[in-house]
C-alpha cells in the first residue's frame, strides 16, 4: 500500500510524464508541417513512449492500493523556432524530468517504501538514456550547423532512429 504522501508525488509525476507526451507530440506536429518528416517520426514515437512511462505508473498507482489521477493539461508551445531549438527545449525538458523524478525517489527513502524505490529505478536509468540520447543530438545539430544537406541527413537519420 503506498502512503498518501507517496500516492500524492507518483500523481506528480504522472502528470509529468502526460505533459512530455503532449509537449513532444506538438513538437512532432510542428516539424511535420515544416518537412521534418524523419524528426517527426522519431518525435511521434518519443511521445508514445512518454504516455507508456505514464500508463506504467497510472498502473502502479492503482495496483499499490493509490489512486491515479488523470490530470488535464496546459496547451503546449506550438511554434518553435527552429529544429535545434526544438531538441534545445528537449534536452532541458528532460533534465527538469530528471530532477522531479530524484524528488520522488529522495519521498520514497524518507519514508522507507523500498518498493516504490525499486519501481522508481526504472525510471532513473530511463532518464540517463533519455539525457544522453538528447546531447547526442544536440551535439550533431551543432556540428551540421546551418549546412541544408547536413540537415537533411539528420532528418533522415533520425526517422530511422529509435528515441532511445
Ligand atoms: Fe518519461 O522520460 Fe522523458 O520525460
């Protein structure tokens, strides 16, 4: 059974993983519009895999004896700038992503449910992967830097690639 405290932070962060899923399925959308179909392919999956890290906990939540709550979202941004502004706002994402989940697992020590501790390790290696994944591409994105065919290739590159 987990405590209302841990029932409350696992609800957090539900909340987190639906806003990912959301905030990357407009930026799929986005990149779809402009040409990027690679980019958006590659970001269509990276936001079902976001509503699968959610379900994972709404599952959890419920399982435990908790209750999930589904919460209702802010509208995401629907204009970006540009591809390396997209991947920019990615990787910060994923790096506050970072810090909300060491925040549940910091409640879970407090209050010793090992339990909810273990499930949450998942998502720690998850963000690892995550954070890695979104550097790489930034770091290729710095190199291509504005040469079209560069991109081009990314674009290609990255329809073909696996968001983690
Ligand atoms: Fe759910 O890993 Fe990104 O946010």
């Amino acid at each position: 059974m987990v405590s209302a405290h841990i029932e409350n932070a696992l609800n957090g962060q539900i909340e987190v993983e639906a806003r990912s899923s959301q905030y990357y399925l407009s930026m799929a959308s986005w990149a779809d519009t402009k040409g990027f179909s690679g980019v958006s392919q590659f970001l269509y999956r990276h936001s079902d895999e976001e509503r699968q890290h959610m379900l994972k906990l709404i599952h959890y939540v419920n399982e435990r004896g908790g209750k999930a709550v589904i919460p209702s979202l802010d509208k995401p941004p629907s204009d970006f700038d540009s591809i390396q502004t997209i991947f920019k706002d990615l990787f910060e994402h994923e790096q506050r992503v970072t810090r909300q989940i060491n925040e549940v697992v910091d409640a879970c020590l407090k209050e010793k449910d090992y339990t909810t501790h273990n499930f949450m390790q998942w998502y720690v290696s998850e963000q690892i992967e995550e954070e890695a994944l979104a550097r790489n591409i930034l770091d290729k994105l710095a190199l291509i830097g504005n040469d079209k065919g560069g991109l081009y290739l990314f674009d290609r590159e990255l329809g073909a690639m696996q968001s983690h």
